[in-house]
C-alpha cells in the first residue's frame, strides 16, 4: 500500500497529521480512487517560492507564514473530479478539512498549531 506516500508524509509533515492522512490514503485506495499527493509541509523558503509564482498556478497559494503546510497540518491531494465528493468524504472522515476555493487542499481538523 503506498508506501512511498507514507514515506512523504513522515518527513514533510507534523506527526500529528500522519495516522489521519496515512488512513485516508488507504481509504481512498480501497475505494478505487486514483489520487496523488502532490504536496505536504513545507519551508517558508518553498512557500515562498510557490507564493512568487502564485499567477501561474492552477491552484491558490497563501503568503508565506500564512499556510498550514508550513506547520505540517496541510497536504494538497490530487483527485479526478468526478471523483472528487467521494474523495472529500473519505477525507473529511478522516478528520481532515477541505474548501472548495482550494480543491487539493485538505488540512488536519483537529489540532491548531501557531505558524
């Protein structure tokens, strides 16, 4: 199962956020959900980086010290769109959160950690 993502996870995230993401991953495969996870914690350097360059991006990126990928209770997870409620519910089940105005960006519900 996935191992590789796992791997991702655990050196990008808080470890607070792997047993949510790690069980929903795998939910996601029991469902035949193609998914990919595209992003996990980040620097304020990469966030930086993406925010410079937020323009030509399909997604939105929030200022540096103003995202939770930054604190590593966010990960961006890639999904076709006809798949995506499916995938939301299986996420949000597993105590993440989801906006429509960032349809990769699931975030950990759970727990609150400063910037």
């Amino acid at each position: 199962r996935m191992i590789s993502t796992v791997q991702i996870l655990e050196s990008r995230t808080c470890p607070e956020l792997h047993p949510f993401v790690q069980e929903a991953l795998f939910a996601l495969d029991d469902a035949s959900i193609p998914h990919r996870l595209t992003s996990t914690g980040r620097s304020y350097v990469d966030q930086l980086r993406l925010y410079r360059t937020r323009k030509k991006r399909r997604y939105p990126v929030a200022r540096p010290g103003h995202s939770k990928h930054q604190t590593g209770l966010a990960v961006d997870l890639v999904v076709f769109k006809r798949y995506r409620k499916s995938a939301v519910q299986i996420m949000q089940e597993n105590g993440m959160i989801w906006s429509k105005k960032d349809p990769v960006h699931f975030e950990l519900a759970m727990v609150e950690k400063e910037l």
